[in-house]
C-alpha cells in the first residue's frame, strides 16, 4: 500500500505541525459536546492517547475545546482513541469510591476490518487491501447504513476510514447513545449473519422462511457479486476457490455441478447453473434450499466484530486520528460518493504538511491580517486552522464532516427547545 511517500520515521516531526495547524478542533468539539444539551457530555468523555514507542494513556478528560487542545498539542498523540461517557470525570477516576465510576453512554460503533475477510479474497491478505477486495468495504456500509436508518429508525451515522484497511461506523443519535450493553448486543447480533472462526466450513446457514432484513441484504450483494467475486476474485475459476464454493453446496447437486463443469469453464455461466441447480433443489426439497444465497453472503456480507459494538465502555479510534503505519488520516465519509471512494487516495499526513508549506510559501506577507488577530487570539488561532486546512487534501473530509454536524445540530435544536419548554414556569 503506498502511502504517498511517507515515512514512519518522519511522525514525531509532523504531528506537531498537524495538531497545531491542521487538526479540526472546533468541528470534532461540536461533535462529541452534541450541542451541549446535557451538562457535563464532554468533560466526562474518555479519551486515550497511544504516544511514541506505545506507551498508551487511558482516561484522559477535558473541560473545554482549549484543554483538549492544548494537552493534545503537548502529547503529540500518535493515535487518539474516544471512549465512554462517564458517571464523573474519566481524568479523577482515581478519586471515586470503588464502583461508583460507571460507563453511561456512548455512541453505538461498529468496525469492519479487512482482515476478517482474508477467507474469501484472493487479491490480498492480513493487512494489505487493493481497489479489488475495497468492494467488500463497499457492501458493507450499504448493507449496515440502510438496515441501522430503515429496520432501527437511525439517522445521524458518521461512517470513517480507519486510515489502513477498515471502516468504522458511529450511530450518534441520542436512543443509539443511551443503550444499555445488552441492547447493543442484540443490534450487532441482528446485524451479523456470518458465524463461525476458520474451523468453520460453511459460515452462514439460511432458514425458511427468509428474514427481510436478509432478503434486503441480498439485493445490495447481488448488486456486487458478479464483479466482485466472479470477476476479480474468479471464486469459479481457480481450481482452489472453485472447490471451495463447491463445498458449500450439499453433496447430490455438487456432483451434477462438476459434471457440468467439466465443459463449462465460463464463471458467469458456471454462477448461472449453481443457480439453477438451487431452484431445482427448492422445488423439490422439503427442507429449505438456499445454497447459491448462502453463498453469496458467505462471500460478501459485512463481517463485524462484535466485541466492539458490545461494549459501552470499547473504545474506538477517533476521527482525524492518523494512523502510524501508513499516515493516512482517519477521515469521515461521504455516501454519496460511496462508489469512487479510493482508500489510496486519501491523505497521508505527510501529503498535507507539505501541502501546507507549499501554500504559505506561495502567500505574500500579510502582517497587517497578522496584526488584526492578534486583537483576540483564541479567534485568531481559530480563523488560521481554518484557513490552514482549506489549503490541504484535508479540507474535502472536514466539509464532510461539517455536513454531517449540520445534519446532527437540527435535531440538538429540537431537544434544547423542548428542553427550554420544560424549564419555563406557566
């Protein structure tokens, strides 16, 4: 995975530069304060910072935008992780009777790496992705954003790259925040269809009759499937993967299938007769027959790691965190351009330093501007962040980001008026 020339080496000496000119403090403080609708949100919100030669700091709080700034402009953190909110502040939590300091909310996440698919992709494995198996990330948020809004009633989703090889997902509205660890459970069960570690042949089995929410599932695969895994992963095509899939289709049909096989080597047309064949077997079988479906998600349907979700106290590397081994930011999503999302076209922290210093070598002096801001210099720091990101590859994730913090402010209004309503004595 090239990384635009980065060179871990070089972090210790950028990351100043990024926490300091780059990072977008104002809009990640808006986030993670929601409007401030509920005192006390963000001051007891965990944050952790993982620093040089991964020496990991746990249970950090802040008071304030500023007090985030200034510790994370002096830690210099080389990954930033968001935890819990708290029963009290995470920093004092040394100072609380013994039980009393409790996770109360959190956003509901979800995570879904790369890695887990490494069973069904051929092109890479571990922690290496290309454009062909980055379809499967793909999949995955269709089929999770359009269940999490249509089948639970979610709207404001923050979908974010990891920075390497997976997407993380961040249900941030207030029912998603509130839910309690078993409630959590039961939405990643719902969502999980792929069971069993690599003992396990055959991963997903199908019952009669077929839930919605599946039958939702398989129009957005069948979308992919052709090209994803008839085309580039060829899963009917190499003598390996071929008997892979034969294996996952009861005995009597998987005989008549390589039958046909032998004189048919085209993967369409091979796909068209697994097909075939789990009609014929439909019609005439009491128990259900869904092989060819079965397949089809065992080969494409999002594989999350539930642990993650689980947990309200599971933390989750941050937005805008860069990730130490390629130097890409993590950075939110846009939907819309879902389908020409490039993973190796985001930027590496590298990129945007030097983005940034061909900006202002390019930029004639400006003292009087300078002289203005001096009148007031948390503003003036501010306006420069702004301008400083705008100059970089950076600047088209935090409009995402913005867009999406706009979305989330429209319904802050509605509880702070409701909230107003309470409060006044008619």
């Amino acid at each position: 995975m090239s990384s635009q020339n980065y060179d871990s080496a070089c972090l210790p000496d950028l990351l100043p530069l990024y926490y300091r000119r780059l990072f977008p403090f104002s809009q990640y403080y808006r986030w993670l304060n929601y409007g401030g609708v509920q005192k006390n949100y963000f001051q007891n919100r965990e944050f952790s910072f993982t620093l040089k030669d991964d020496i990991y700091v746990r249970y950090q709080s802040f008071s304030t935008q500023t007090e985030l700034e200034k510790e994370m402009q002096k830690m210099n953190p080389y990954k930033i992780d968001i935890g819990a909110i708290y029963s009290h502040r995470p920093s004092q939590h040394n100072t609380v009777k013994s039980g009393t300091f409790q996770a109360l909310e959190k956003e509901l996440v979800f995570d879904i790496d790369m890695t887990d698919y490494d069973d069904v992709r051929s092109c890479c494995s571990a922690a290496d992705i290309c454009c062909k198996c980055w379809t499967l990330m793909t999949i995955a948020i269709r089929i999770l954003d359009r269940a999490l809004r249509d089948d639970f009633g979610f709207q404001q989703l923050l979908w974010v790259y990891s920075g390497r090889r997976g997407v993380h997902c961040w249900v941030c509205d207030e029912g998603a925040r509130k839910l309690s660890s078993a409630a959590r459970s039961a939405v990643a069960e719902y969502l999980s269809l792929v069971k069993g570690g690599d003992e396990t042949l055959k991963k997903v089995v199908l019952t009669d009759p077929i839930h919605p929410f599946i039958r939702e599932s398989l129009v957005l695969v069948e979308r992919y499937f052709s090209r994803y895994a008839l085309q580039e992963q060829d899963i009917l095509g190499r003598k390996e993967s071929l008997d892979k899939v034969l294996s996952l289709i009861p005995e009597d049909a998987r005989k008549e299938l390589q039958q046909y096989f032998q004189n048919e080597k085209k993967p369409e047309t091979r796909w068209k007769l697994v097909k075939d064949q789990a009609v014929r077997k439909q019609g005439t079988s009491k128990k259900g027959q869904h092989f060819e479906k079965e397949i089809m998600l065992q080969y494409c349907y999002p594989r999350l790691d539930v642990n993650v979700s689980k947990g309200v106290n599971h933390l989750l590397k941050s937005p805008f965190s860069v990730h130490p081994k390629t130097g890409r930011i993590s950075v939110p999503m846009d939907l819309k351009e879902l389908e020409t999302f490039d993973p190796f076209a985001v930027p590496t922290i590298s990129q945007i330093c030097e983005e940034l210093d061909r900006a202002k070598s390019g930029e004639e002096d400006g003292k009087s501007e300078d002289a203005k801001e001096k009148e007031n210099e948390k503003d003036a720091a501010e306006r420069r962040r702004i301008r400083d990101y705008k100059r970089t590859s950076l600047a088209k994730y935090v409009k995402y980001f913005d867009q999406f913090l706009d979305g989330m402010a429209r319904s802050w209004k509605g509880e702070l008026l409701k909230k107003s309503d309470l409060q006044k004595d008619f």
